[in-house]
C-alpha cells in the first residue's frame, strides 16, 4: 500500500496509511536490507528501490486500485498541512483528483513564484485536463505569467485567449487584481513581442486604469508593466514615474520575490538610461541581497527576476569606469537573461555587453554578442 508513496516517512506513512508505527517499521525495513534506502543522514525519508516499488504498485493495483488512489489523496492533505504544496499537488493528480489539483494550483501561484519554480508550475498544470483549465480565468492566467517566466514566451497569448473567452461580467477576478481584464492585458502587455511594443501601450494602459487600488498587488505589476513597454519605447522619462511608483509601493504588498526583483531592475535600467545613476545605485544596493538569495537557492531559474537588475548594476559600473567589473556583471546578467528566455531583454543586454568588451579593449570580443543580439532581432 506504500508503493504509491514516492518519498516515505514515518508521519506520512501513518496518515496516508491509517496507522500508526510507520516510523519503526521503516527503520526495521531498512536494517533488515529489503529494498528499502534512506535519504538522509537521520533517517527520517525513506524511499524504495525502483523495481521493488514498481513490483509493488502493480499488485497494489490489481488488488484495489480505489485503496492507492485514497492513500495518495490522504498524502496529499498530508504534504498540504507541513507547507510542501508542490509534493501536494504531485499526489493529488496521481490520485486522478483533478479538480482538487486544479484549485490548488490557483490559489498557489505566488508560491511557485517565490521559489522561481515558474516551469514546475506550467508542468503540473499542463497535467490538468483541458476543460478544468477553460472552466477556470485565474488559472489559465496563472498559467500563462509562468510559461512567460519560465521561457515559454510562444504559449502565453493562447493562454490569455482561453483566459479571456472564459471571462464573464459576473466571475471572480484573480487574487490580487480588480479584474480578469487587467491582468490579462498586463501579461500581453509584458510578454508582447519587441516588434509589437507599440501596441502593447494601449494593453498596459488599459490595466493600469483598471488597477486603481494602491493594495492590490495588480496596481504594482500593471504599472511595472506599463514602465517595462514605455522603457521598450525609449521613453524612459516617463517609465521611471511608474516604475518608482511599483518599487516605493511592493513592500507593502505581499507580492512574491520575483516581482520584487523585477521591479528593481527595470526602475535601475530606466534610471541609468536617464542618467541618475546615484539613484540606480541606489535601488541596486537595495535590492541586490535578496537576488543574491534568490539565486544562490536556485540558480539560473532565478534569471527572469534578477536579469535586469544584474544588467543595470554592470551599466553602473560601466558608466563608473570600472570595465572590468562591467564586462563581469553583464557576462553574468547575459547568462541569466539566456535562461529566461526573453528575447527583448537579452537583446538588450547582449548589446550592453559588446559595449563593456570593447571597453576592455578587446576588439574582436564584441562581435559574437551583437551577432546573438542580431539573430534575437531578426527572428
């Protein structure tokens, strides 16, 4: 009846299992050496050994397949209550119960967010059936912001098309927003095409009109938006009124750290470009040590947040005279930009990039930069 368990412990093995004891049994289980291996130094996760497990399941199941769908639904209440939402959702859609899965992914984007864990978000949502998904705005918003983040640029309008045929005048809007609209112009609005940033002004505008509400965390994400498309245009004077106004508002909202992040790196670029660079000091000091958490926890997943933040900082640097540590920090906001795969900001930086090599005096070092910024712009 475990076998359905990927990880064990004793706690979970009692709850899913409706027993009690688990604890020293795992451990007899374990010494006596039957197929069953420790993940850690006390012993408090177990896991069995692939084939015995898949042994297991199929007798499991040709015994009571009902009894392994409930083990995996009472794991999945369990994996809930102790704040691991992932693992919950991973039983719940194994245990066939969709609709539970479904409204658990709704109500639980901001924490995949947190974690910059945008793809694993889009990969179990995808496991939904498609009419769950149509049936629910919210969650084919979601779904859309983190095939955006994730570097799944290409799905995010017909996600916004499923989100926007399944509004009506008297549904829900998404947490933290006025209204379905709103949100849904502000995500076609940040992951428009460069060529298209012109009329991506009037979705971004649209929202921020929408979004009155200085508590609401769409009144932040539609401005950070609409800065994001004026700064595309060149218009920079104007992004920074909206783009301060997102930075200054977010810590009173509890917005997740990737937005945070985000929003301190475009107000820093559009600061640089106007050429107040003490005041892009400024918010690059602030908002560097939460990107250097983020991305010590996870890596180059961290990239959609911390790209332009990077990329201001090796501007700085540049316009400071230090080319060297430019030349660094944009080498590195280049690989974040790659991982997040957005074509307009690592466009950008790459040319920020062949800039700070020439500095360098390196005068081949630029050419591979701009000929990938090249290829981004063309394609």
């Amino acid at each position: 009846r475990s076998s359905v368990l990927d990880r064990l412990s004793g706690p979970l093995c009692d709850a899913a299992l409706e027993r009690d004891g688990s604890r020293d049994l795992l451990a007899a289980l374990e010494q006596a050496g039957l197929f069953l291996g420790a993940l850690d130094e006390r012993r408090e996760g177990y896991r069995y050994h692939r084939l015995f497990r898949d042994a297991m399941r199929r007798e499991l199941v040709r015994a009571d397949a009902d009894d392994g769908r409930a083990i995996l639904g009472r794991a999945a209440d369990w994996w809930q209550d102790h704040g691991d939402v992932e693992a919950a959702i991973r039983h719940l859609l194994a245990a066939g119960r969709q609709r539970r899965a479904a409204a658990l992914l709704a109500a639980s984007d901001d924490t995949f967010l947190d974690n910059a864990a945008a793809g694993t978000y889009l990969q179990l949502a995808d496991q939904l059936d498609a009419a769950l998904v149509r049936a629910d705005p919210g969650l084919a918003i979601a779904m859309a912001a983190a095939a955006g983040f994730s570097g799944h640029v290409d799905r995010v309008t017909g996600l916004l098309d499923v989100a926007e045929a399944g509004v009506t005048a008297d549904g829900r809007p998404p947490h933290g927003w006025s209204s379905a609209g709103a949100a849904i112009a502000t995500l076609r609005a940040t992951f428009g095409r460069p060529a298209d940033l012109a009329n991506t002004v009037d979705d971004a505008r649209l929202a921020v009109g929408l979004e009155a509400d200085p508590d609401l965390d769409g009144f932040v994400i539609s401005r950070l938006a609409l800065g994001v498309v004026l700064a595309g245009l060149d218009r920079h004077d104007e992004a920074v009124v909206l783009l301060d106004e997102a930075w200054r508002r977010s810590p009173a909202l509890d917005l997740p750290v990737f937005t945070r992040l985000l929003s301190a790196g475009a107000l820093a670029t559009s600061l640089v470009a106007i050429g107040r660079l003490d005041a892009a000091r400024t918010v690059i000091d602030a908002a560097s040590p939460v990107a250097d958490r983020l991305e010590a926890a996870v890596g180059r997943a961290a990239g959609g947040a911390v790209a332009m933040l990077r990329a201001a900082a090796g501007r700085v640097a540049h316009q400071a005279g230090d080319v060297e540590a430019a030349r660094h920090l944009l080498e590195h906001a280049t690989d974040m930009a790659r991982a997040a795969a957005h074509p307009s900001q690592t466009a950008a930086i790459l040319v920020a990039l062949a800039d700070a090599r020439l500095a360098v005096g390196d005068r081949a070092a630029p050419r591979p930069a701009l000929s990938e910024a090249r290829e981004i712009a063309d394609d």
